[in-house]
C-alpha cells in the first residue's frame, strides 16, 4: 500500500492512497465468507450455501463493503503513522475502483493550525472604575414600575407619558408611500424612539384626527437615502392610552420574586444584581482591549469548518427565542455570521494555545465562586448551583474563568490607567 501526504496549507491535509489489488480481493473474499456462514437462503442449510450463489446474490454489496472496510482500516493506520488529528470528517474521494486494478483514494481533512508563538503587547490597559449608586436603583425601579403598566383607553387629547396607536405613511417627492403604510403602531409620547419631532407633534391629538408631520431625518440616520432628507409623515390617531402605573409597594415586590415584600431587601436585590452586570461588563471590556490586540498581534489560519460550526452556533443564539427556523442554516444567512466565527475560533485557538504553553488551568475555587455569583440573583439558588455544576455547564464556566486567569497572565506586566465612569456610561445609555 502507497501513502503520500499532501500540506495543503496550515489548516489543511490531503492522503492520496494506491491500495494493491490483492488486497481488495482479499477483503471481498472475507466479506463473501461473511455471507457465506450467515445468509439465510432457501433451498440451503446455513453455512452450505455455494460461493458462486453467495456471490451472485450478494457479490455487489459485499465488493462495497469490502472497498469500505479497506478504506477505513487504511485511513485510520496512515494518520497514525502521520501523527494527524482531522477535525472533521475527511472527505473519501475514489479515483480508480476496477476489477483487478490497484484501488485509488483521496481522503481530504482539517487540523488544527500550526501556532509558533503567541504574541502580545501592549502600552497600557484601561480599566474602568463603577460605582452603582442610589440613582441607578431608582432607574431600575422605574423600569419595573413601567413594565407593570396598566394602559387605559381615554377620550381626551393626548399628553405626555400617555401611549397612542396609531396608521401612517410617509410623502415622499409629493407622493403617498401606501405600499409601505404601517398600521396600529403603538407609540408612548416622551419615549424619545421616534424621529426628533415626531412625538412631541402628537401631544394635543385626539381619537380619530388626521394630522400631517413635516420633519427631517437626523443626517447621521443609518438608511443612507433618507438622511438628511425632509419628509411628511401622515398620520391617523386610532386610540389614545392613559398609564395606571403601580406604586412599588409590597404586592408588586412580591411579583418580582422578593419573599419579604420589603424595599429595601429588593434594593439589595437590585444592587447586588447591577454589581455583577456591571463586572460582566467592566471584564468585556477590558477583554475587547486584550482580544483585539491578539487578533491584531497574531496571524492565524482557521479551518472553515470551525468557522462553519460556530457561525451555526452564533445563528441559533440569536434565534433560540424568536419566531424563527433557528436551524435552518441557508448559505446566504450563514455567510452574515462567518466574521464574527471566525474571530471567535481564533481567539480559542490562541488563548488554548497560550494556555498549554504556560501550563494555565482553570481554578477550582474560582470556578465554584462564580457558580455561587450566578445563582445568587435567582429564588432558589441551591437548584441553580446543582444544575451548573452539572458537566455540560460547568464546562462553560470552566473556560470563562480560564479565559479570564488568561487575560490576568497577559496583562502582569501591563501599565494600569484607571478611568472612572457612571454605570449608565457603561451600559452605554443615556439616563
């Protein structure tokens, strides 16, 4: 048997196999035999049927399966002697399969890249300082209080604060867009998510006007042909809604999960829950300084199946709650992913590769801490710790912290500047 392997890149490999004839025969020989001891035919005892009505039963089958087993058996013995791991499935191409002729294949596969070196460098690391304050319960309040509005139908004008369903459609170069007319469009008046002026103008409608809006699309607004541009917006009011907004006493603090029914234990709630939105967020950031660096620092070839992969595990992320196929994974959708995968996939590769290098496990104790930190904001933490613990899921939090005792090793000898910001300011929201 011929072997010869093919460096078709860093990421990819090829065998090319010529496999004797003898060999073939002697694996449809064993396969025939196979036939032989076990066919059930009529007319036969078991085990007496004659080769040639074995053959000409099953003599088809059986060459294909002999074909099969001498590529598996050749495949699994040259990437041992080669010493390669694929990462996917190789691809078996046959190129000769004739009687009494040497056997022909091509078996095609990933590995994992080649990484001589991580590199990385950097001048300084950012690191932000947040405090969450009073203020920002308050906001957190007011954000609950508002998500158990009660809207009541009114027939007045409409204020501030108050909700009004509306049907419209733009003039656009003195034309109606009633292809594009959006009906029954909920808007709450103060909100600040439509168009400068578009909100502020139905302060004083009442059910059943008509009123027309000339305004002018901000010219940073993302639709390119509309920026900057004026348009009329044509309006009809449907209904207008007045806000019930419930005081936070202790029926609503019992809806939201607190067993005492007491202020102050839901501000405790809500601090101890912002502190750790705000660590998740203070290490994404310092993170993304680390991670762009290393992108930057450290060219690296990523197999397109990994890409593939995790394009498809981005996808259904993103999809897993909504009214979508979130596995149907068309060409056209995927490719909207595969940047991002890919930066993804090669930031394991270099944190994995980095961790083997300096010997970096992830550490016991840090693992169960945040296992703890996670299920402290839930009711019944126990049952979240049990279910975390579970190997799956710790395994997920095995690589968070792995990560994060990476970026610690990478950044010992980096200057700190410290930058202190508002937790709003983090979120990037505007309070």
């Amino acid at each position: 048997m011929q072997v010869s392997l093919e460096v078709l890149n860093n990421v990819e490999r090829r065998l090319n196999f010529v496999i004797p004839a003898d060999l073939i025969e002697e694996a449809y020989k064993n396969q025939i035999n196979r036939y032989s001891k076990n066919a059930n035919i009529k007319g036969f005892r078991p085990g007496k049927v004659p080769a040639s009505v074995i053959q000409q039963r099953f003599g088809e089958e059986a060459r294909r399966e002999a074909y099969g087993s001498v590529i598996q058996k050749a495949l699994i013995n040259a990437l041992q002697e080669n010493k390669l791991n694929p990462i996917n499935t190789p691809q078996i191409e046959t190129k000769s399969m004739l009687a009494n002729q040497p056997f022909e294949f091509v078996a095609s596969f990933e590995v994992l890249p080649t990484i001589e070196k991580v590199n990385f460098t950097l001048e300084n690391i950012e690191k932000l300082n947040v405090e969450v304050t009073d203020e920002d319960i308050q906001n957190v309040i007011k954000q609950l209080r508002k998500q158990y509005t009660k809207w009541t139908k009114v027939d007045r004008e409409a204020r501030e604060a108050d909700r009004v369903v509306i049907d419209y459609h733009m003039i656009v170069d003195g034309k109606p867009d009633l292809e594009h007319k959006i009906e029954r469009f909920p808007v709450e008046l103060g909100s600040k998510v439509m168009l400068p002026g578009f909100e502020e103008g139905l302060i004083g409608v009442k059910t059943n006007d008509e009123k027309t809006l000339n305004l002018t699309f901000p010219e940073n607004f993302p639709v390119a042909e509309r920026a900057g541009k004026p348009f009329d917006f044509v309006i009809t009011i449907k209904e207008v809604y007045e806000a019930d907004q419930p005081e936070m006493n202790e029926n609503l603090i019992h809806q939201l999960g607190i067993a005492s029914g007491k202020e102050e234990d839901l501000h405790k709630q809500i601090r101890q829950t912002l502190g750790l939105e705000r660590d998740r967020l203070t290490r994404e950031k310092q993170k993304e300084q680390v991670f762009n660096a290393l992108l930057n620092q450290n060219e690296i070839t990523v197999p397109p199946s990994m890409i593939a992969k995790e394009a498809k595990s981005i996808h259904d992320e993103i999809y897993q709650n909504q009214q979508h196929d979130h596995h149907n994974h068309s060409e056209k959708e995927m490719s909207s992913f595969n940047e991002v995968a890919k930066k993804r996939v090669a930031l394991g590769l270099l944190i994995s590769e980095y961790a083997r290098v300096t010997n970096v496990m992830p550490d016991a104790e840090r693992v169960t801490k945040r296992i703890q930190e996670i299920a402290s904001i839930y009711e019944k933490p126990q049952e979240v710790i049990s279910w975390l613990s579970t190997q799956e899921q710790k395994a997920g939090i095995e690589a968070q912290v792995l990560e994060d005792q990476i970026i610690e090793k990478l950044l010992e000898s980096v200057p700190v500047i410290e930058k202190t910001i508002s937790y709003a300011e983090l979120k990037g929201i505007s309070v």
